[in-house]
C-alpha cells in the first residue's frame, strides 16, 4: 500500500511540473518592449539562449524571459535579466532557469 502511494505521489508531481511548464502566459504587446530587452540582454550575457527549450516553440532565452516576466510583480517595469541578477531576484532567476533548461 505504502509503494502505490509513493508511486502515485510521485506520478502526480511530475504530472503537475510538466504541466506547470506549459501554464506560463505569453508576453502581451504592451510589455514586448520589456521582453525583448531581456532577451538581448540575455543573449548577451549568457551562453546558450538560441537552443531549443523544453517549451514548444521557444528557445532559452524566449522561454527564460517568459517565465521572468510572469513570475515578477505586476508593477515591475525594469530589465528583467538585469532583475534575476540581483538579491531580489535570484530566488526567480531559479525557477525560470529550470524552466527554460538554461542554467549559467
């Protein structure tokens, strides 16, 4: 009994990740001036961003600035990869990381 259990706790988590991976909104228009800085400055700074992420239709960095987008605040208006580099954001810098399956 114990095993089932186990088992099926752990088919639903990763169920849950791989779906999570999916539920990132699109960047609207109003902000893509905001996202396409984070992707130059990404590509930039970091090695990899042009290869293929684990979301459908998104490189690295494309998916990595998607996820920093929706995981900061509403109001923030800043660079967001500049953001990820700061206290404040390394705990989101993480999770966009795996995310995107880009890590420094």
């Amino acid at each position: 009994m114990m095993k089932r259990t186990l088992s099926i706790a752990l088919m639903m988590m990763l169920g849950t990740s791989a779906a999570l991976a999916q539920e990132y909104n699109r960047v609207p228009a109003s902000d893509q001036a905001q996202y396409r800085q984070c992707i130059n400055h990404a590509n930039k700074t970091y090695e990899g961003g042009n290869e293929p992420s684990p979301i459908k239709g998104q490189n690295k960095a494309q998916a990595w600035c998607t996820c920093m987008w929706n995981e900061t605040a509403e109001d923030f208006t800043g660079n967001l990869a500049t953001f990820a580099e700061t206290a404040k954001g390394k705990r989101i810098n993480k999770i966009c990381e795996k995310y995107s399956n880009w890590s420094e």
